[in-house]
C-alpha cells in the first residue's frame, strides 16, 4: 500500500501545525493509520513547530532551509525517512505566506515518484480572524493590505478549506464563512472544525482518508505583481537564546517569557510594525520533553495564546523564537534584542545567544549557499 501525503497551506497564525498534530493523534486513536509529520521553514533551522510536534509525541522530522515547494529531493528523501521509521500517512505544512505548493510539490510528486505516494486533498486551514480580511467587512487588522492577495491565493489554491478555531466564534458566525466561500468557490469542498477541542477533527480525518487530490494546476496569481508586492512585506527572524540567572535562583519562566513577548508587542508598535506569526517554545529536556512551554502572538493587538506553560521553576532555560514579521527585517532584529534586554535587567539574567538569523522575503543572499556579486 502507498504511503499516503498532504500538504496543508494556510495563513499564518491559522493553526497548521495544530490541526496536523490533531490529525496525528486522531489516526492514532482510532487505529486508522500512523502519521509523521515534516515540519517546514524558510529558515536554517531552530523551529517551533518542529519542537512541538516532537514534544506532541508525534514522530516528525524539520525540513529547513526553503519551502518544500523548492526542495523535491530532500522532500522525498525525508519522506522516505519517515517510511522507514513506520509512518504510512506524512503531513507538511509550508510557511504560512506560501502559494504555489500544488504545482511545485504536488504536480512534482504526481509527475516524478507517482507510483510510491497517494496524494491527499491539498488542504487549507483558514482562522475566523484573518478571515475578516477577506469577507465583506474587509476588516482592518494592521496587516499590510497586500496580505489579502495571499490569503485568497491560498484558499484559491486547494482541495479542501478547513475553518478552524470554531471554538473561538458561534455556529452563525461559522456558517457565514462557509457561506462565503462557497459563493466564490462553489465547487470547493469546505469543512469546519477546532483542532484545539477536538470537534470536528474525525470529520476532516475521515474526508482526508477517503479522498485524493486532482494534483492540477490552479491559476492563483503566483509570481504576479500581486504576489511579489506581498512577499516584500515579509521578513523571517529565528533566534534561540540561553538566559541565566546570575545569582542560581529558581524563576518562574513562563513570567520571563511573558514579558518578552510583551516587550516585542511594545516594540513594534512604537516602529509601526506588526507580527503575523510570533512563536516561543522551551523544554526542560531535549530528549524527554516532559516539561514544556509553547505560545504564540498572531498579532500585536491580540492575547498571546497558550499551547502550554512550564509546571516547574528554572535557573536557566533555552528558549527558541521564531517571528514572520510584516516589519523591515533588521527593525525586527533590533527589537526582539532590546526586548531580550529588557528581561534580562529585570530579572537578573545572563543571555547568550546561540543561533539568530533575519531575513527579508526578497532579500538577496538569504540563501543557505553563498553567493557573490562581481562587476567589471
């Protein structure tokens, strides 16, 4: 039997890695296959989500460097990895301002290894809140307006939309997004549920299972003016840092991290810059991860919101952040070390960082290979 696999696109903030998880677990529940998942950034490595898929206890492998739309080879071979290690059902994700995976991975995957992969319905988890952006309120969250050209891309884009989060809003409000997309995308299938709660997740599961993906391609505007003007309001910023207090005293961590992410908030606001996607994870173990925190901001107007907070007190703690940010790359990089300032004053703390990188989503050398420029 051939292994089956879906990409899973969405707006950042919109709880991919969630409902990944959520499907993983769901599988494994009810007996009805084995899921891995293949946690993608554009960056070099040091990701959230990567970490907390693994702290979830679902088997998962990082595939950096790029979006999987770019990288076929080592797709398939971590693909291949996690066959080898029992998965029959592989989820990815790819970074949440990212088109055009249907024609680049799954088009790709059909063409080149169709006799070893069934491909899934290529699915798009939507958020009641980005939403607002596209429905008829035209609802302004300090995102850039090109932000609107992505989210419609994305939905454009799929096999299945999936509303998630439908915790957070009541059926009416349900039913009029799943009214809208409909009016535009009559032939789209559209499924609602809360990867949080668990409703409605064995619904989409059991969809994902009976179903498989045209693998044609869609005309969403990809490399478009559209398209490009909303990708030069991106930027990337992952950094992982080791704070230490100075006098061995036991803290409350998740107050540290906390501030920090206020800190951040504060910041942009000052600069005029918003965060579409700011996410922290720390652990008291690399291998055991039974202690752990992880939390994210989908935007400087909104409550952080808790995954999972630290039970216990810690001298030390390495803490990995990582921002998609519609502010100036370096701006963001700035802010985050005066956040990281901030908290080390106030509570005493020594801090060295391990690994940072920012990026600009059209910056030029933002490559893992180097490059040079030459002129006569």
């Amino acid at each position: 039997m051939k292994t089956k696999y879906m990409v899973l696109s969405g707006f950042l903030g919109s709880g991919k890695t969630t409902a990944m998880i959520a499907f993983a677990r769901d599988m494994k529940r009810r007996g009805l296959a084995t899921a891995a998942i293949l946690a993608n950034d554009l960056g070099a490595g040091n990701i959230v989500d990567a970490e907390f898929c693994a702290a979830a206890g679902v088997m998962t492998l990082p595939i950096s460097g790029g979006c999987i739309c770019y990288q076929h080879d080592n797709l398939v071979v971590k693909m291949r990895q996690l066959e080898s290690m029992g998965a029959d059902v592989i989820f990815s994700d790819i970074p949440g301002c990212g088109i055009g995976a249907m024609d680049h991975v799954y088009i790709e995957l059909e063409d080149k290894e169709k006799d070893d992969f069934d491909l899934m319905p290529f699915t798009c988890i939507i958020d009641p809140e980005r939403m607002r952006m596209i429905m008829p309120e035209k609802a302004d969250l300090n995102l850039p307006e090109e932000m609107r050209f992505l989210l419609d891309a994305q939905i454009a884009e799929s096999d299945l939309v999936v509303l998630n989060k439908t915790d957070t809003i009541s059926k009416a409000e349900a039913d009029e997004i799943v009214k809208f997309i409909g009016s535009f995308y009559p032939d789209k299938a559209v499924m609602t549920m809360s990867a949080m709660t668990g409703e409605g997740v064995s619904r989409v599961v059991d969809y994902l299972l009976e179903h498989f993906s045209e693998a044609k391609h869609r005309e969403i505007g990809y490399e478009s003016e559209a398209f490009i003007k909303a990708e030069e309001q991106m930027s990337w910023f992952n950094t992982r840092v080791y704070m230490e207090q100075r006098e061995d005293k036991a803290l409350d961590f998740n107050q540290v991290i906390g501030d920090l992410f206020e800190g951040i908030r504060s910041g942009l606001k000052e600069s005029g810059g918003n965060v579409p996607h700011l996410k922290m994870f720390a652990a008291d173990s690399e291998e055991e991860l039974t202690d752990f925190f992880k939390a994210s901001l989908i935007g400087i107007d909104y409550p952080v919101q808790y995954d999972r907070k630290l039970e216990r007190k810690y001298s030390a703690l390495s803490l990995i952040v990582n921002a998609r940010c519609a502010a100036e790359a370096a701006r963001m990089a700035d802010i985050v070390a005066d956040a990281v300032d901030e908290i080390s004053l106030k509570y005493n703390l020594k801090v060295r960082t391990f690994y940072m990188e920012t990026f600009g989503m059209m910056e030029e050398g933002k490559g893992n290979i180097g490059k040079a420029s030459r002129f006569e």
